[in-house]
C-alpha cells in the first residue's frame, strides 16, 4: 500500500507530544488500551494505545507506546506501527481485515531524528492516501508518538473497531518481525463514551434496631442504633456517599433529636420527655444509597475476541425502617 510518508522532526515532536495527547479535552471518552510486553521479537513493542476523544469538537487523538520504535543507531532497517480502524463496524466491507483506514507512523533507522506518519483509507478495491487536513496532526519522541485527527478525517466516524500491529522491514525490503495489539481481537472505541453499559442496584439493607437503655424511660435519654449495608451485585459493600435521614416522635409528636453514622451503624437519640409515660414512642430511619458510574471496566466478546470499555452504572436505592415502642 502507499506509504508516502510526512517527516516531523523527533525534537519538535518532543515538545508538541503532550499538547497533542492532552488537546482532544474532557468532552468525550479517554480510554487505554493494553498489550503484553516481550511478545514482539525483534519489532517495535506495542504495550499501550490510549484513545482520547472530544465528542464535541470531534478531536480524536491516539496516543501510542511501542517500545523498540525509534533505535539508538542505524540498522538499515525501516520500523512501522500501522493502527488498523474499522470504522464502519462492519468486517464484510473495507480491506480484506475490514479496515477501512490506516494510521501509521515509521521511524528509519538511518536517520534515527526523523519520523513519518501517514493515513490511507481503503477506497474501490485499493488504499490510498487520505488529503491532510487542518484537523491532522502527528508527534513523536523516543517510544511514543501521537496522531490527532478529527472524525471528518474518518468519514465522520465516531466509533470504530481498532487494533495496532508492528513491523520490521529489512535494507531488502523483507517483513523481519512483527507485533500484534491485542494479540488477537480488536479494542472497540466510540467517542461518546463507553460500549456498553451494565446498570446494577445498591440497595439499603437495614438491621434490626437496638435500644439504649435497653426500654424508653420517661425523662431519660433514648438512643437507638440501626445496623445497615448495602446490597450490590449480591455483596454486601459499607454504606458510601449515601445519605441517611432519622425521625423521632414521642405520642404523635416530634421531638429535638440527632442523628448520626458510626460506621455501619446509624443513631437517633433524644430525650424522652417526663410527661412522656405510657406514650408510643416512633423512630425511623431512611438509608438511600450512593450512585455512581465507573467507565473503567472492559467487556470481551468470547467469540471474536472483540473488547471494549463498558461503564458501570449503580442507581442507589432506598429504604426505611421504624421501631415503635412504649415510654415506661
């Protein structure tokens, strides 16, 4: 395939290279991707791909670790990392993998300050180069480098499949070494967010009450400790950032009291009036727990090896218990 490549000078890219990751914003969905190290031989080692993403302005940038990219010193050899995008999610059309464009970068080893970056999309049975534009940028320095395009570079993708490969081209013109990130399957990215979602419920769970002293005194102080959890995914996990709500009445009418967590365990006290003897005496407690949502879980598709980033949503629940007894 074409390989007509744009140079940008590894100092200038040094400089340029956290501006770059850092431009795509917090709009969007930022996720890293990984691959084992040691598992390349001789070829640059692909061992991180993180993709930032801007949802508003479109800003897609793809930040990547390949150790073994840039060498010390020439050895004739000519070291690529090809990020391969499926950007229709679709493996019957595009190249022969289903890609449908091509984000490289070389590094040769002749002139070891000198990178080259391009990108090809598959069009009519071929690839070809893709015009720059404004919106594309490319940095690099040592290990790592970045390309930024915006999503009208992808045909106005904002989700795609995407994998990594390396490789190793000999003064021959001969494929040496190679890597494969995943070594099988393929990341999946969407610039909204996460892939999936699981929604699970945390659910309050609420002991029974303990009176202290033991019986409700007419003009004594009445503390009562209710034990509570939370039920999520069938654990029991401490209550947090939760939020709890006591109330206490003595014969139909509320009373000055407090409320307070300890732990697992929430308190209501107040002082029970003198006159208060033979009334009901009524406290409750309302437990709502935390929600929350937690885009740093991953999914795999067991079949195809496809995985992508799932987010975690937990909707808190909530729920309320009252003792009633009678002012001795």
């Amino acid at each position: 395939m074409r390989r007509g490549l744009t140079f940008v000078a590894a100092l200038t890219a040094a400089l340029a290279l956290t501006a770059l990751a850092g431009a795509a914003g917090t709009g969007g969905s930022t996720i890293t991707f990984t691959d084992a190290t040691g598992d390349s031989t001789t070829a640059p080692d692909i061992t991180n791909v993180a993709v930032q993403g801007d949802a508003t302005s479109g800003t897609i940038s793809f930040v990547v670790t390949a150790t073994g990219l840039a060498l010390p010193s020439a050895d004739g050899s000519t070291r690529f990392v090809d990020l391969w995008l499926n950007t229709d999610r679709n493996d019957a059309t595009g190249d022969s993998a289903g890609n449908e464009y091509d984000l490289f970068v070389a590094n040769d080893s002749t002139d070891p300050a000198q990178w080259g970056w391009d990108i090809g999309s598959f069009v009519n049975g071929a690839w070809q180069g893709v015009a720059q534009t404004a919106t594309m940028h490319a940095a690099g320095s040592g290990n790592q480098f970045v390309i930024q395009v915006n999503k009208s570079d992808l045909g106005g993708a904002a989700s795609f499949d995407v994998y990594a490969t390396s490789a190793v081209i000999d003064a021959n013109g001969n494929i040496v070494a190679h890597d494969d990130a995943p070594d099988t399957g393929r990341w999946v990215y969407d610039l909204t967010g996460p892939s999936k979602t699981l929604t699970t419920a945390a659910t309050p769970v609420i002991g029974n009450p303990v009176l202290a002293p033991a019986k409700a005194t007419a003009g004594k102080r009445l503390t009562v400790s209710f034990p509570i959890s939370v039920s999520q995914l069938g654990k029991s996990v401490p209550l947090a950032g939760g939020k709890v709500a006591g109330t206490a009445s003595v014969g139909g009418k509320a009373v000055a009291h407090t409320t307070s967590v300890q732990g697992n365990v929430v308190k209501v006290s107040f002082l029970v009036p003198k006159t208060a003897k033979g009334k009901a005496v009524r406290v409750t407690v309302t437990v709502t727990a935390g929600s929350s949502e937690d885009d740093n879980g991953t999914w795999v598709n067991a079949a195809t090896g496809e995985t992508g980033i799932q987010a975690t949503i937990v909707k808190g629940g909530s729920a309320a218990k009252t003792l009633s007894t009678t002012v001795h």
